[in-house]
C-alpha cells in the first residue's frame, strides 16, 4: 500500500494526510509533484472508466472513505430530488463528524479527527460520542467533553491551528470554551478538493 505522501503524489495535489507536515516544506508536493515509482513521471492516457474511477479513489482517500461508505453516501442522495448528485454527495460526505472537527483546526489531519472522536473527546448538542461517520446538521452544536476538557494534547492542538481559517458555514460560538455550531450545509465552492465529482455518479449509476 502507498504511503501517505505517495498517495498525494499519485493524484497530484495535497490531501492533507500528514497533518502538521502538509502546511510545511516538508511536504511531498511542494517537493516533488511527479506521480509515485520510477515511473512516475510517464502517465498513460486514461479510459473513460479510468478517469472515473480515479475520482473516486481521489475523494476515498481524501476523506479517508471505505468503499461501501463512499457507496452509502451515494445511494443517500440519490433520494434528494434538489441540486446535482455529485454535488449533494460531496456537501454530505463533508459533514462527517470527523471533517467537521478537522475543519474547525481541532485536529491536525482526518485520521486524527477520528482517532479523537472514538476515544469521545467531544459532545454533538450535548451528547457524547464516538462515532467518526455521524453527520452534522444546521444548526447542531460541538463541543469538548469533559473527556477532552482534560486532553492535554489536543488543547495544545486546538491552540496551535486557532488562527487557522475554518470555512465560513462553520462558527466558533464560544471559541474560548471550545463550542462550535454548524450554520449551513457547505457548497461546492467551500470545498478545496480538485475533483470532478460526476465522474463519481457516472461511475456509480452504472
């Protein structure tokens, strides 16, 4: 299996899977953009189904998404009658728990956002829990736990990433007591990912 920096190489663009080390010099990309191999640097024109199921692997991976969850998510909004499918599968995918606290700067990279979340460092209104796949609605509130209150580490975490810009439909309702809301569903255009995400329904719909 790839590494993570491979990862990003391999699709061409970083998918913040290092954490910390993405925002640095460090990072593969910013060093060397060629694909991963002693090959690398020779890519073969792609089929069509090749293309699509290359979108695919790009948002599993972004996410950090198993196959039967990224299927899920799609079969989901294919019951939302408004805006386009691939479109409502992205905005869906996003408001994963452990997105959403990595968005917020509460954790360095996804992975950690959902190591955090299984070992319940943080209330959704109010209730504790451990479930990095829940989704966020409008509205719904986070917070750290009393679990969390106490987690040295990931204070300093927080600290660290405060003056990290988070995306506008989320608000630090009381920043200094680490409560967070969510204001609306995000858009196409808040998320940072390169894709073109019909290639994912043409894929699917098959």
């Amino acid at each position: 299996m790839l590494n993570k920096c491979k990862l990003c190489r391999a699709e061409g663009q970083k998918l913040f899977l290092k954490g910390a080390r993405c925002y640095t010099d460090k990072c593969s990309i910013s060093r060397r953009q060629s694909g991963p191999g002693e090959h690398g640097q020779m890519r073969k024109k792609e089929s069509e189904y090749g293309l699509q199921l290359r979108a695919k692997q790009k948002v599993k991976r972004y996410y950090g998404l198993s196959e039967k969850q990224c299927k899920k998510y799609y079969n989901k909004v294919m019951k939302i009658k408004e805006g386009k499918t691939g479109e409502n599968m992205l905005s869906l995918i996003e408001r994963r728990l452990d997105n959403v606290i990595y968005r917020f700067g509460w954790a360095t990279s996804r992975l950690q956002a959902r190591q955090l979340v299984t070992h319940r460092n943080f209330y959704v209104n109010g209730i504790q829990t451990n479930i990095p796949s829940c989704i966020i609605n409008v509205g719904d509130s986070l917070s750290l736990s009393e679990h969390g209150k106490k987690n040295n580490f990931l204070k300093e975490i927080i600290a660290a990433y405060a003056t990290r810009n988070h995306p506008h439909w989320l608000e630090f309702s009381d920043q200094e007591h680490y409560q967070a809301k969510i204001l609306k569903n995000p858009s196409r255009s808040d998320i940072d990912l390169e894709v073109d995400e019909t290639l994912i329904v043409e894929l699917y719909s098959k």
